[in-house]
C-alpha cells in the first residue's frame, strides 16, 4: 500500500516535501512495531584477551570476540574500568569474560573474570 505523505519543518526557512512511500503494515500486538528500533542494551557481555593494563589510567585494552548484543565486531580496544580495583583480577596475556556498559569509545568494563584453561 502506498501513503502520501507531506513534510513542514521550519529552521528559518519554509521547507515543503511531498511524496509517496509504501506503508509497512503494523503487528496488531504492537511487539515490534514496524519501523522502530530495539533499544540498546545497558550492559553487554564479551570475551577477549588482555593485551595491556595501565593502573594509572585506571584502563584495559582488550581484543574482544565479536558482541553481537551491541553489534561490535570483534576487535582490540580500551576501555576504563569501574571500578579499577577489577584491574588487579587479570593480567595480561589472558583469556578473560567481561561485561561492559556501552557507550561507545566512552565504555566502560563492570566486570571482568580470567576464563578457566
């Protein structure tokens, strides 16, 4: 089914759209509405190892699995620790599970844990 549909938005100047778009049915139940998006989780699991450790900066560097709950590929990043007493849990070279918060390069560890051999 197709919509017409007509935009006005005013930012200092008059802008007028028109157009056609095909209208995407909406679930009755309303569970994924149509064209909206999943929120973000607020923490996310991962898997990794650590390459570096900096106690000064209260960071880690991490080259991670991918995490699929945030849509990250797997690469190495850093990231701070909260708290930095998590630092003294890990050393580098191992294989660790780690939840973060996400927040992009802002994010920050929660929690972290060597895996067992």
């Amino acid at each position: 089914m197709k919509t017409q549909f007509f935009a006005l938005a005013l930012t200092g100047a008059l802008i007028v759209a028109s157009g056609t778009v095909a209208a995407q049915q909406m679930d009755p139940n309303m569970p994924g509405m149509a064209g909206m998006q999943a929120a973000k989780p607020t923490q996310a699991q991962g898997v990794g190892i650590v390459k570096a450790i900096d106690t000064a900066k209260g960071a880690l560097t991490l080259q991670h699995q991918a995490i699929a709950a945030i849509g990250w590929p797997a690469m190495t990043m850093t990231f701070k620790a909260d708290p930095s007493t998590l630092l003294q849990k890990v050393k580098v070279g191992e294989q660790v599970r780690f939840t973060l918060h996400p927040a992009g390069m802002a994010s920050t560890v929660t929690a972290i844990e060597p895996m067992q051999p």
